[in-house]
C-alpha cells in the first residue's frame, strides 16, 4: 500500500492540472482521464488505470492489460530493485496485451529525491540504454516538481496517435484498447494502465 | 493567516497557507454560499472540491483538527447536495474524482471511520448519477472500486447494514453489480475488481447476504452474459472461413478467458456456499447446456426443444471446455463436469437434461439444465430485494435440498466404483468393434500411401480386432456415451486435424487439472496404478498414435502442433512412475512412425547449406519453444480452420506447410517430435542432438594452451574504427581471436569466439593484405535481430599470410559443415560416401577432379567455389549428387537460381582480381586436436584426406599436396571445459 501510493503520485500530477500545485507526493489517483492534443491538433482522450492494489486477483490485471494500448513502466531512480523488474513487467504487459503492439514508456520517477542529495541507483544512460534496447520511449520525472510529467503522457500519447495514423493500430470492435470518442466524432480515445515496477519499500 | 481569522472569523478569503485549518474553514464558506449550482459558480465549485480533498489529505497526516472540522460542519452534506442538482457532468466529475482521492489517500484509520460513519457515502454510492456520460460512469466506477479496496473485517460495517431490512442493505455491492455487463470494458473489470474485494472480506452475515440475496440473480445473468458471448464467438468461427476477422476472433476469446480466470478467482476464495451458488449456475445454466451438449447433435437425446436449443460448433465446444478445464480446478465443479463428459450415457440423457447433472452432481440442483435468459433482469432482481421473506423461504428450502443430494451423491459414488471395470473393459470393446470395422479401413482408402504403409497400418489396428471381440459387453458402449463418442471420434484427422487438435487439447486439459479425481479420469485416460499392466484405453492410444502416424506422409495434413501435443499426451498417459507402460504392438507402431518420418526427412537431405542451417535452427526453436498447452489455447487463430498460407499471420506449428522450403522444415520438426517420443518410450537419452555440443566449445576468456598452434597474427579493425591485435586461431569448429596470456607463455585468453559455420570471408579488393570477415550469430540463438555477432576487417602481415588464413577459414567452414552435415546422415541412416570417413575434402577432392574434365575456362569459377565461402557453396552439388543416388530428391526451391547468381557474381569480382599465380605450398591443415579421451561415445577415427592448396593457384599446373593423417571428431568427449587445453600440433606461422 505504502509504495502505492507513490507511484499513483505520477498519475495525479497529470489529472487536468487540477492537483498540479498540491505539494504532497503522496497523493494517489487510479484512475484519470484527460485529453490531450496531439502535433496536428486532433484532440485525443487518454484513460488511465492504475492497476496498483489489485494484484491479488490474476484476472484483473490481465483484464486491464488486455483493454489497454500501452502502459507507463515506473521505476524510482533511487531503487535499483524497482528498475531491475522492468523487464519482468514489459513482458507482462506485452504478452496479456497481444496481439497488439502495446506502446511503452519507461518512466524513472522521484527525480527530486536525487536533487535532494538522495544516491541514484539507475543512472540516466543505462535507463537511455535500456529504452533503446527495447525501442520505448524513457523519460525521467519528478511528480514532486512537476518536471517531465506532462511529457511522459505527451509522449505516449503522440505514440499512439502516430501508431494509428501509420495504419499499425485500427479502430476495432471488441478492442477497447482504442476507440473512437462518443462526445466528438473523429475524437480517440485510449486506454493506458500503470504498471508497477516493484515491492520494495523505501523512503 | 491573521487577518483571515480576526476580521471574518474563519475566511472570506483565501489564506495563503493551502494546508491549514483557516483554508478549509474559507472553502467551507465558498460552499455555504454556492449551495446552488450556476454557471456562474462551476468554476470555483470545481477549485473548492479540489483543494478540500487535498487539505484532507494533507490534514489526515498532520492536523486532526481538519478532519474535525470537516465532519463537524457535516461537509460530505454539500457534495450530496450538489450532486442532487442536475449539475453536468463538469462538476459530477471533479466531485468523484474528490471522493476517489479523499478515500484512496486516507492513511489514518480514525479518519476513513469519521468519513465513512454518517451513511453520506451510501447516498452518493446510490445516487443515479447521469452514467450515459462515460466519463461519469469511468469516474464513479473508480470511486466504487477504490471504496472496495479499503473493505475489512471493520470497514465492512459501514457499507453493509444487517439491521436495516428496508433500504438495499449493501449498495456498495448492488451498485456496482448492475454493472456488470458494461459496455465499456474498463468498467466491467472494475466491477469484477469490486466484487472480488467483497467477497474476500470474512463476515459471515455479509456473505449470507450476498449468497442468499444476490448470489442468485447476478450469477444467473452473469452466466447469461458469458453464454452470449460464447454463441457470438461461435458465429465469428463459422462465418470465418477467410480469416478476415482475426482480431475480432482474438478479442472474444481473450474476453472468455477473462471470463473464466474472474470465475476461477471467485472460486478460489473458497467461499463455500458461494461456489455452490455459482457452481451451480455455471454447471446449469452453461457448461452442460451449451458447452457439453453442443457436443453431439443427435436429434433423439436431449430432449429439450430442439429449435430453441441454442449450441455452438463442436470445434468451438472442444475449445472451450479445454479452456474450462485448464483453468479452473475447483473440484466440485470439474469433476461434475468431468463426470458428464466422460461418463453421461443415452439413457440418462434421454432421461431429461437436469436428469444428467443430477448423476454426478454434488452440489444443489433444483434448477433445470438450460441455456436459458435469466427470469429477470439483474436490475430487477435487486430492486426487489426488498421483499425479503419470500427470499429467506426460499433459502431455506434450498439448504435443505442441499443435504439430501449429497446422500445420493455418496450413494452414487459407491454405486460408480463397483461398475467401474465393466465401464472400462465395454469402452475399449465397443470402440474397437466399430472403428476399426469401418472408418479406419475407410480412412485407410482415402490416404494416399504405400501398399506397404497401408498393410503396416493395418497391422497396427488387427491384433485390437481380434484381441477385443472376445468380450463384447454391448451396455454402455462407446456410442452409448455421445460426449465422450464426440471427443474421440474428433481425433481422427481424415480431412484435416481441426477439430483433433481440440480433442487432444481437451484430453490434456482433463489429464492435468488438479480438481478431477481419478476416479473419474481412469476411465478414459490415465493408466491405472494398482492394477494389471498395460491397463490403459487401447482405443485412445490408437487414435493419438494414429495422429502421429499420419504426420509422418508427404502431404499429411496433421500440423505441427497437433503432433507436439499428441506426444506429449501420449507419454503422459502411459508413463507412470518412470515405467512404460505400451504394449509391443504400440511401441512398434510409434517406431513405424519413427522410421517414415526419417524416410521423410531424407527426402530433403541434401548437401546445401540451408538444409543445416535449417535443421540447427529448428531444433532450436523446438528446444525453446516447447509447446505450453495453456498457451495454445489462447490463440484463437487456431479456431479458424487450419490454412496453409502464411499470410495469415499465423505461426508455422500452427498451420500447413507452403511451399518446399516449409515442408522440408516440417519435416525435420516431424523427425525431432517423433525421434524424442520414441527416445523417451523407450528410456533412452538424446546423446546426438544438438550437433554443437556447447559444453565442447571454447569460451570467451577461457585460457588456452596455444603452444604448437597455428597461430596468424593480425589486426582486427572493427567498422567503428577501433583497432586491435589479436591472433587468429581455427578449431575444428570454432574461429578463436586470443590475445596472449601474460601470465604463461604461450597460453592464450581467448576474446571472442565464433562458429566456423557461420562465417562469411571476402578479400579486400585494395588491399592484398587484408580479409573481410563476416561472423553471422548461430541461428539456434536467433534473436529477432541477426546482426552479425562479429563484422571486420583482419589485416594480416603480409598477403601470403592472408592468403592462408583466407584459405584455412573457407576450408574451416567448409570442414565444419561438413561434418555436421555427417553427423545428421548418421541421423537419418545414410550412409556416407565413405564410410568411416566424415571429412569434406573427399568431396572437394572430388570437385576438383570433376573440374579438370570440364574446360580450362572455367576453371577459376570452380575452384574459386571449392573455397570461397558463400551462403550456397558449391561443394553442394557434390552432395547432391550423392543424395540423389539414395532417394529422389526434391530440390529446395529457387535454389538453382540462387547458386547461378551466386556463381556469377563470384565471377565478376573474383576473376579480376586474381592473385599472382604462385606454385608455393602452403601446408594448412596440420592440426591435430590430441586429447585423452573419456568419451562414452567411440571416437571416430578419421582417414583425413587433405587437399591443401592455394585458392588461387596457377592454373597451369595446380599441386595437389595430399597428406594422411587422422583427427579425432568426437564432439561428445570434450566435457570438462576448464580443464580442457586444445594443443595444437603444428607449424606456427608457417610460410
């Protein structure tokens, strides 16, 4: 519960801007949507589920990843361990989100920790690494500050949009992965879940 | 802070401290003044909801005094009555996502209490908020789950109201449920989520209240909702032939496995009278009614109305119950599932419907078996939980049939276990009689096989013809019992392997689950441990090894997959503990089997190099790849009738061959299966598979004794500019690049390893000195990506020097295909050219006398392709000459193509740039690999016979240098690597 509730911080940074000045990192979203314009102005609704807490059953993470067109893989640049079950995640949501290629980001989170003198157990280049490696996208945040929040979601979702203008992603029945918005037509909307990168608790 | 709190007593305007008491008492105010939602106000009602969670939060953690405050004003009031104004979706939304926040943030125990305590959470929970808005619906449907998951033992109390008979005594739970057939996919998890964290909860009178209350209604039309989408899988199947709607295909079965893994999660919350409730339904309501019962399609059974009866294709029933039956072990459930499958004959089926479950059931039934609509609908249902005493009447009655059934249950048990040899013995018998009588002979007919083939089939089905008419029990036989009848006559492959491939599925899946006894499962597959030996269902075994026979013809229309699992089934069912329990007759099948797949295979042997490039690479996969039943079947590619074209997008194991190259890759895939199968059959171990032993292979860093090596000097020049000194060493196998050892004189540490087979060499067209070198990474580790594990330029000294490490890399290569290539001959029984004698340069030796006969100017080309290393060398043609003689050959197609471009390619940039001639010798192979050896294997003794000369040599008079000595090949002895010192006696550096 308590790592929860870190994680879902870089979540609520992102909820309209309404909690942009709320100076307690500990607060927690699971769920949010906003929209989001994208470079040649279509204007694209993103969901995000926040799959934290839910663990315990197998077929709601499942259910979620399946419904979902990417997912944020967090981890805390100060704890290795966090970074180090990336992989075990991006596997995880890959294989529960087939036959759609999910669209990731790599997100290292708690930045301002560091600029607060806490020791940076990932180093930016091996994250930068890791991401080319992979082919996803790597952004490192502060959802303290604010810093590279709005990016992350930006990022992702521009992704996705460019994955539906290139033909690779189609607007389909039964997928809810991606859809088309019922308040505006020509509108998207999309699915994203959270995954969460690691157990351990630390400060 | 000061000014707020003298002069207005508690703000009228903002402080500037947002978390403080003084904020909220000022957010207070803006509310008691906008009690009523304008246009005007919207805005700033939003930024007060806001900003109030995030003082709650911030006071939660800090200052009591706020949650003090906050309740004493009653604040959780102005929500509701905002909310009750038809206010829009703009605030409705802020105002869930406040709530969300508040109740997901809330760490101190007192402060979720204080909120929860005044009953406002159950009127927003029961508030009909505008949910055709799915933003609305996405927010409140979150706010209800993130409520659930702060469920306990004490929390409970506030949601759930046991005293109150009049209001709907868990809105939280009845809320939500009525949601639970969402459009929208997020939502329905999210109620799943909700209910799962419900249920987990102990508190024996909020279960009572959920079984006897709720349990009812929802599961019927959750059953219901499943049911609908399993009849509109079906459709996608049947008007699919084309494969055009794949996507549409996956996401339906994705949504039942969904579907079943929350069942299974519910189940395994082993809430005992909750499973009962819902065991029953599912049992009822759908598995035996649609998913069982679409198992057979005569008309005289199952005497419901027929036209009303909905069912799904077989194929779709096969898939789905494996579906059920490899996820779900509940065992009341399974077994009774089992049971009918396995056991339910005509008469009882004839008898009426629910008359099948009552058999074999444990569990209540005063329902009847029906795929039928739920009497009302989940809304109603709930509405009308009011009228509680009907319901409590009701309940008891139930509790009560409840305990009488489970008499008759023991009872039947008993009864079952006495009958059970007879069952048995009456299966077999029955099968036995009809089959092979007709369809197998049938089937035989359509196949277009051999005599010889035919007669061995023949063979193979007799002796059960004769052995089995002896005892003829005609009750209760085979075509008695039309589900299990369905199953395996599925299992004949005569058109195709569609509806086997499921059959063989559903067996696996009925063999592995935890919850079925054996009982049950004896009947039909597993061996029996007690008694006699060889006690297994003949007629199974038939069919399954039938299966793997059949892939075994050219054109057989068996895919990979159906034979992967047909013998992994195979060797489940009759091994136990470690003995085999098959009797001759099938063992010597299974080795029929073995012989025509590598009569096969041989047919595709021949001396390209893709054949061995093919050959490693599949076996690979099959080692990396080893089939996952579970897996399989969530692939609903495999719904859609089997298809050859890769265009599909469908993975190779999972469909036809097309093409030569396919089927030859097929066949090697048919030859690993069954030379496994037959290895494990008979207790033995794989001792020639995979060709490179790795355990033999040098290591990066590993240290090497080099003294008496043939070391070549060199500079290795990667394409990124980077240079360095290595010395370049050739194994009979491996290319090594060691850097000296500085410790031992002489040793070696070696940096990179590579294969000899996989090795691409072309000379530098500026530069005499200097080889291109080309190093393709194994195909057994193929990742997606094949860049090269090595590309780079070697600088030798000199070009004499570079010439002899061109020529010993080309001829390296060469040796070690060949020699792989010799080991799969071994394989497949053919015998080599010269036998005992596993070497290339017989065949090069040959080459080279064959081209003297052909005209001078072709010369260069030829002898250019005895040692230039090319993807599709030349020295094929020599083996395929040699495999012709042995079998007609097919060729790999487009390959003669491919070899004339190739050839002529060599041509153009090799003849120009002839080297001056030389009439030098230059001894190359004087390695001599000298180990002791501790081989289990017999060391093969090589007649080496050694063409050594110069790639480029005059073409006037070319001297042939041939030399005898004899190499150790044994790939098997090597396996203590640490310890392992190649000595290499030899010439360095010799020029």
């Amino acid at each position: 519960m308590e790592n929860r509730h870190r994680r879902s911080s870089l979540l609520k940074y992102f909820t309209d801007g309404k909690f942009a000045e709320l100076s307690d990192p500990t607060v927690g979203v699971d769920f949010f949507a906003r929209l989001i314009e994208v470079k040649d102005g279509t204007r694209i609704k993103l969901q995000l589920w926040d799959t934290a807490g839910q663990e315990r059953f197998r077929s709601i993470t499942k259910s979620y990843y399946r419904n979902s067109v990417g997912a944020l893989l967090v981890y805390d640049v100060c704890n290795r361990t966090s970074f180090e079950h990336i992989p075990r995640w991006m596997m995880e949501a890959r294989r529960h989100i087939e036959p759609h290629r999910p669209v990731f980001c790599l997100v290292g989170c708690k930045l301002d920790l560091v600029m607060n003198g806490c020791r940076r157990e990932v180093s930016q280049e091996e994250a930068r690494a890791f991401a080319e490696q992979y082919g996803v996208h790597h952004v490192e945040t502060s959802a303290r500050t604010g810093y590279n929040v709005e990016d992350a979601f930006r990022t992702v979702t521009q992704e996705v949009y460019n994955r539906i203008q290139n033909g690779e992603y189609k607007v389909e029945d039964g997928w809810d992965g991606i859809k088309t918005g019922f308040a505006r037509p020509g509108g998207l909307d999309f699915n994203l879940v959270e995954a969460e990168p690691t157990k351990s608790s630390c400060c | 802070m000061f000014r707020s709190r003298s002069w207005f007593g508690g703000g009228l305007w903002k402080p500037k401290n947002p978390h403080s008491l003084e904020h909220l008492k000022y957010l207070y105010n803006v509310l008691s003044k906008n009690q009523t939602v304008s246009e005007n106000n919207r805005g700033l009602l939003v930024e007060t909801l806001r900003s109030i969670a995030e003082i709650l939060i911030w006071g939660d953690q800090n200052d009591s005094s706020v949650f003090d405050f906050f309740l004493e004003k009653n604040m959780l009031s102005f929500f509701l009555r905002i909310m009750k104004q038809k206010c829009g979706s703009y605030v409705c939304v802020q105002l869930l996502q406040t709530l969300n926040i508040l109740f997901e943030n809330i760490r101190n125990e007192t402060s979720l209490y204080y909120l929860l305590s005044n009953n406002h959470v159950n009127s927003i929970i029961v508030h009909k908020f505008d949910f055709s808005d799915e933003e609305v619906m996405a927010y409140y449907i979150s706010f209800l789950k993130t409520l659930s998951l702060k469920l306990n033992a004490h929390t409970i109390h506030f949601f759930y109201n046991e005293v109150n008979e009049h209001t709907n005594d868990f809105p939280l739970y009845t809320e939500a449920i009525k949601f639970f057939n969402h459009s929208e996919g997020m939502v329905r998890i999210a109620v799943r989520t909700l209910t799962l964290n419900v249920y987990r909860v102990e508190d024996a009178s909020m279960l009572t209240f959920i079984r006897d209350r709720t349990a009812a209604p929802y599961f019927s039309n959750l059953v219901w909702f499943i049911g609908n989408h399993i009849i509109e899988l079906d459709i996608c199947v049947r008007n699919d032939a084309d494969h055009q709607s794949q996507n549409r295909l996956s996401d339906l079965v994705a949504e039942h496995l969904d579907h079943l893994h929350y069942l299974n999660d519910i189940l395994c919350l082993n809430i005992e009278d909750l499973n009962k409730v819902l065991s029953e339904h599912l049992l009822h309501k759908l598995l035996v009614p649609l998913y069982v019962y679409s198992l057979t399609r005569r008309k005289d059974l199952l005497c419901q109305n027929q036209e009303e009866r909905k069912y799904v294709s077989t194929v779709v029933a096969l898939f789905l119950l494996s579906q059920v039956f490899l996820i779900v072990p509940h065992g009341p459930l399974v077994r009774t599932l089992a049971a009918v499958i396995l056991k339910s004959n005509i008469d009882i089926i004839k008898n009426g419907a629910s008359q099948v479950l009552k058999q074999y059931e444990d569990i209540i039934s005063n329902t009847t078996v029906a795929f039928s609509p739920p009497k009302e609908s989940l809304d109603k249902s709930l509405e009308n939980l009011n009228e509680s005493s009907k319901l409590e009447n009701v309940a008891e009655k139930t509790v009560d049939k409840d305990k009488k059934n489970w008499y008759s249950m023991e009872k039947d048990k008993s009864i079952k276990s006495s009958t059970y040899i007879t069952e048995s013995n009456s299966v077999k018998t029955e099968f036995d009689k009809v089959d092979v009588a007709n369809e197998t002979i049938e089937e035989i007919k359509y196949l277009s096989v051999t005599d010889e083939e035919k007669e061995q089939r023949l063979a193979l089905e007799n002796p059960l013809t004769s052995e089995a008419t002896g005892n003829t029990i005609e009750q209760d036989s085979l075509s008695n019992k039309p589900f299990l009848e369905t199953i395996l006559n599925s299992l004949y492959c005569t058109e195709n392997d569609y509806a086997a491939l499921f059959a063989l599925c559903l067996l696996y899946a009925l063999a592995n689950n935890q919850g079925i006894d054996p009982e049950t499962m004896d009947l039909v597959l597993a061996p029996l441990k007690v008694s006699i030996k060889n006690l297994y269902n003949e007629t199974l075994i038939n069919r399954i090894i039938h299966i793997i026979t059949l892939s075994c013809q050219i054109n057989a229309k068996v895919r990979l997959v159906t034979l992967e699992l047909a013998t992994k089934l195979l060797i489940q069912l009759v091994i136990s503990e470690n003995e085999v329990l098959l009797q001759d007759y099938h063992l010597a099948a299974v080795e029929a089997a073995k012989e025509q797949s590598t009569t096969l295979l041989r047919n595709f042997y021949k001396g390209e190099d893709i054949f061995l490039d093919m050959f490693e690479d599949e076996y690979s996969e099959i080692q990396k790849k080893p089939l996952k039943v579970e897996w399989l079947m969530m692939d609903s590619n495999i719904l859609l009738p089997p298809t050859g074209t890769p265009m599909t997008g469908i993975e190779f194991s999972k469909r036809l061959p097309c093409g030569e190259v396919e089927r030859a890759r097929r066949a090697i895939r048919v030859f690993f299966f069954i030379r496994e199968l037959s290895l494990t059959l008979n207790n033995e171990i794989e001792t020639q598979l995979p060709l490179t032993n790795p355990s033999s292979c040098v290591q990066v860093n590993n240290v090497l004794d080099l003294n008496n090596s043939d070391l070549i000097a060199c500079r290795v020049v990667w394409k990124d500019g980077q240079k360095i000194k290595r010395f370049l060493v050739i194994d009979c196998i491996q290319l090594i690049l060691v850097e000296p050892d500085t410790r031992k004189l002489g040793w070696g540490v070696a940096k990179f390893v590579g294969f000899l087979q996989d090795i691409e060499v072309a000379g530098d067209k500026d530069d005499s000195r200097c080889l291109h070198l080309t190093i393709h990474k194994p195909l057994s580790c193929s990742t997606s990506n094949r860049i090269p594990l090595l590309s780079a330029k070697f600088i030798f000294e000199d070009h004499i020097r570079c010439m002899a490490a061109k020529q010993r890399l080309t001829k390296g290569r060469i040796k070690a295909r060949q020699k792989k290539m010799n080991q799969i001959a071994r394989l497949l029984d053919i015998p080599t050219a010269t036998p005992h004698c596993s070497t290339p340069p017989n065949y090069a030796l040959m080459g080279f006398r064959n081209d003297r006969m052909v005209g001078r100017g072709q010369r260069p080309k030829d002898q250019q392709r005895m040692f230039t290393v090319n993807k599709v060398p030349g020295f094929a043609a020599q083996m395929r000459r040699d495999s012709l003689i042995k079998s007609g050959t097919k060729r790999l197609e487009g390959s003669p193509s491919v070899k004339c471009q190739e050839a002529s390619i060599r041509i153009r940039d090799s003849s120009p740039k002839m080297p001056r001639p030389r009439s030098e010798e230059i001894p190359l192979e004087d390695m001599r690999l000298r180990k002791s050896s501790l081989t289990t294997t017999p060391v093969c003794v090589a007649e080496h016979v050694e063409v050594g000369t110069l790639a480029a040599s005059s073409p006037e008079e070319p001297e042939i240098l041939i030399r005898k000595y004899s190499e150790e090949t044994s790939f098997t002895e090597r396996q203590n690597n640490e310890t392992r010192v190649s000595r290499r006696k030899g010439k360095v550096e010799t020029v």
